[in-house]
C-alpha cells in the first residue's frame, strides 16, 4: 500500500483552503486561518502516525513562502513549491474549466500525487532577510521614481505651489537615504554568508549588474527553491514564452507569461538594458535578434532571459561571467531607429 497521503492548499492572503486524499479516499477540504497559528493547525490536520503526507503548494508569493516555513519543519509533511505556470497546464490537461478555490485545491492535490516530487528545501534566515530588504528597497526605488515624475510634473505647471516642489525633493532625498541605509545593510548581510557572498561576488561580474542590481537579483534567488532547472528558473521570473494559436481564428503575437516573481524580471530589467550597451557579446546578441525582425523590447527581454540562464551556469559551475558563452558573432555594425543610442561593434 502506498505509504503516502496527498494534499493541496490553495493559497490567499487571508484563509488556506486544504485538501487532503487519505489512503487513496476522495479529497477532503477545510478551511484554515492564514496566521502563524492556523500553520500549526494545518501541520496538525496533516501529519498522520506512521504515514508521509505530500503537500502541492503554488509559489506565488510572500504568503505561500511564509507557509511553506512553517509545515516544512514538521516530520511526517513532505513540501512540493510548485510553478504556476505547470500547475496551471496541468490542470488543462485534466481538462478543468471550472476556476474557484475548491477546483484549484483539488488540482494541486491530483497533482502532488501524479507529478514528480521535488521537495521544498526552505531558504536561510539570511537568504528571507535579505529579500526582506531588498525588496523594501525595491520599494523605495519605485516610490522615487514616482515623486520624481511628480517633481517634474510640478515644475512644469505654472499654477503649481513652490511647496509642493520643495516637499517632492525633500521626499527624494529622505527616500534615497533610506535606499543607501539598506543596502548598506544588505551588503552586511551578504558577506556575513559565504555562500551569499560567493554568489554576489559572481553577480558582479556581469558587466550592466552592480551592488544595487546584485542585491536585488539575489534577494529573489536566494529564496527560490533549490534544484532548478534553466527552463524552470526562467517560469519562476515570468520569463518563458507563450504562443496562443489554434487553427486559423486565433494567431497571437509571442510573448511572456509574466506569471512569475515581478520583482525579479524588474530587477534583471536594467542590467540587461546596461550589458547590451557595455558587453560586446551580449550587444551582439540583442542585435542579432533586432536585424532578424524583433522588436526592441522582445529582444531585451530575450537578453533578460538569456542573462538569467547565464547567472544559473555562472552558480552552478562556481565561475565569474563569459560573455564568449553567452552568445559570438561575426563584427556586426548596426544603428537601432529612436532608441536613444547607436550600438556598434568593431
């Protein structure tokens, strides 16, 4: 008899709805609190003596990491962390057109049960404070970004009061103070941790990725699970392709799921942009795509992407970034129309 029990929680910022398939009987379902207390009931209701139970989660965010803490330290509880993307085509392929929490709860369960089980190993209290600060600084960044674009406005309209201006920049500056306050903070904390220092010193070595860039790439892939694969990595940021087409009525244009870490694809944003401009190799590459047809955007993406896949070989291999590896290319001259710069190589 198969020694495991299978459950799925489906998971929302205020209550966990769990399923539970016991001794291959129909799925169950109860509703939990999503507090630290109701973790320690849902832990209860699933650990069985002398049985595992495999538990489906999607990583979607803070609150299904805070969960997965909390029952990945009980024994008895096996945790799988699985991509929403995959859990989405699986549920597709069973052929579920149905979408509400219960349907959802019992696709994950169907899925702990029938897929292959990666379990949850949960990240380090360094690797969860420093995504703790680095996405307050992701934060702060936003909301200069923000109070400038509202400077600028302000100083523009005529009817405007100077007091509103002068709060703005004063805004600003409290704000970047506070941005360099916790990156300050963030470099402590990395090289408290050898390997988190290793990685960042790794990071660097990208030429378009520094500290602060650095600091918020690996707040993000410190606390994914581990065992990824390129392919797997790339859907966790959101970064994998889609195709919509069937038959003749519907041919979509290609693009990205966006169904992964936000903060990451932001965060890998402007390294990308800066290495086309500074690497030769990586300049090549965007430039290839834009000569075959791509538009601006989909090609830095398409570095984006590339530029993901090249940081999990640079940790995986223990080694500083290639740009040869990433992408060679006979001398290629070319001037890119309207987007503020010419790239060329010689």
């Amino acid at each position: 008899m198969d020694k495991f029990d299978y459950a799925g929680i489906e998971v929302s910022m205020k209550e966990l709805l769990v399923g539970v398939s016991r001794n291959g009987k129909d799925v169950t379902t109860r509703t939990f609190t999503n507090t630290a207390a109701g973790h320690k009931q849902i832990a209860r209701h699933l650990a069985r003596k002398g049985r595992t139970t495999r538990v489906a989660i999607e990583c979607t965010g803070v609150y299904s990491i805070d969960l997965g803490m909390a029952l990945s330290s009980y024994d008895g509880i096996e945790l799988m962390m699985a991509n929403p993307r995959s859990v989405r085509d699986y549920a597709r392929a069973l052929l579920r057109r149905s979408k509400n929490d219960k349907e959802d709860t019992l696709v994950l369960v169907e899925y702990a049960k029938n897929m292959p089980f990666r379990r949850y190993i949960p990240p380090s209290e360094t690797a969860l404070k420093l995504r703790s600060i680095s996405r307050q600084v992701n934060a702060f960044i936003n909301q200069i970004t923000q109070d400038k674009n509202r400077l600028h406005a302000t100083l523009l309209d005529s009817t405007a009061s100077k007091l509103v201006a002068k709060t703005l920049k004063k805004a600003i500056r409290d704000t970047e103070k506070l941005v360099s306050k916790l990156e300050a903070a963030a470099i402590e904390l990395i090289q408290s941790d050898p390997e988190l220092n290793h990685k960042f010193e790794l990071l660097i070595t990208v030429k378009g990725i520094a500290e602060r860039s650095g600091i918020r790439i690996l707040g993000e892939l410190a606390c994914l699970p581990e065992g990824l694969d390129p392919r797997q990595l790339t859907a966790m940021a959101g970064l994998d392709p889609v195709v919509y087409k069937s038959g003749q009525s519907v041919n979509k244009r290609r693009g990205i799921s966006k169904q992964g870490i936000s903060i990451l694809r932001e965060a890998l944003f402007m390294p990308a942009f800066c290495a086309i401009t500074k690497d030769k190799n990586v300049r090549a590459f965007y430039l290839h795509l834009v000569e075959k047809g791509k538009l601006r955007m989909v090609a830095v993406v398409a570095v984006m992407r590339k530029l993901l896949h090249s940081i999990w070989g640079m940790f995986k291999n223990n080694e500083p970034f290639n740009s040869a590896k990433f992408y060679a290319s006979p001398a290629t001259t070319f001037f890119v129309e309207n987007s503020g710069f010419a790239l060329s190589e010689a």
